[in-house]
C-alpha cells in the first residue's frame, strides 16, 4: 500500500465520526418485517463502534463493510 492510499482511506473513515447510535442502528440494524435485533447486541456493537473504531473494523463482516462504505458514500456525496 502506498502513502496516497491510506491517506485517501483515512479521510474516508473519517466520515464515521458524524454517525450518531440512531444511524448505526439504521445502517447495521435496519428495521425489516419479521426481523429482530437483540438491543443488548446493538448497545455492544456501538460501544466498539464509539470507544475502538479500528477494532469494530476488524470485527466486522464483509457485509458490514459494505454497509459502512454505502453509508460513508452517501456521506461524501452529501458534503458535494
């Protein structure tokens, strides 16, 4: 990986900063008919998510990657 590279991934990641636990909730968590989330699951995901972004990476899912680079997306397109 070159500097340019994770410079331009850092700023990115920085787009997770503006999330609040009612858009985490959103984004990792959506409400669908039939589904339900333990708040005790959610409630722990946020606090890794909040105290240990990096670790909250690494424990993530690539499905929850996807998730959060479809929400960083939409974040950076908002900023334009």
């Amino acid at each position: 990986m070159d500097c340019d590279t994770l410079i331009s991934i850092t700023d990115d990641l920085k787009y997770m900063g503006r999330m609040t636990f009612s858009q985490f909730k959103i984004v990792f968590y959506p409400t669908k008919e039939g589904v339900w989330h333990d708040p005790n699951q959610q409630h722990r995901s946020w606090s890794l998510f909040a105290t240990d972004p990096m670790r909250f990476l690494w424990s993530c899912s690539y499905d929850k990657l996807e998730l959060l680079c479809q929400y960083v997306k939409t974040q950076k397109e908002g900023d334009q």
